[in-house]
C-alpha cells in the first residue's frame, strides 16, 4: 500500500512536468515498470487491506494510462487484465 501512495505521488508528479515538456521514453518505460510491480497478484494481496477494491481500482488506472500511451497500449491492457481476474 505504502508503495502504491509513493507510486501515485511519483506518477502525478510526473504528469504535472509532463505538461510543461513532452515526456520522455524512459519515464515511460519507468512508469509501465513501476505498475507492472505494483499489479503482481502476490504484491496486491500482502500489501492492501481490501486487495479486491485495489485490483479494481489499479485496473481503472491501466485503462485510463494505456488511453493516454498508446504506444504502450498492450502492455497496459494486459496489465489490467490480470487485474480484472
């Protein structure tokens, strides 16, 4: 859970400089590693104290990132897959 808030802080953050530049490959790349951690089945079950709510909810995040990343698209989808099962 802690990791999941650092996450999100790290990933606003990021959007926010993203307005003021175009973002680069490798934030990215560092996003899409960040959320397939965080998506892990087992990291989703140890870490939250409603793992059900948050596979929804880290599902919901997916879709919104690979409407916004196309080129990573798949990856996202397939993230939120495994989140919905």
């Amino acid at each position: 859970m802690m990791f999941r808030v650092v996450f999100v802080s790290v990933c606003s953050l990021m959007h926010d400089r993203s307005r003021e530049r175009t973002e680069t490959l490798s934030e990215s790349i560092a996003r899409i590693n960040a959320y397939k951690a965080i998506a892990s089945p087992s990291y989703i079950s140890l870490t939250s104290r409603d793992p059900i709510l948050e596979a929804f909810e880290l599902n919901e995040d997916l879709e919104d990132h690979a409407e916004r990343e196309p080129e990573f698209k798949d990856d996202y989808m397939k993230l939120a897959n495994q989140c919905a099962k």
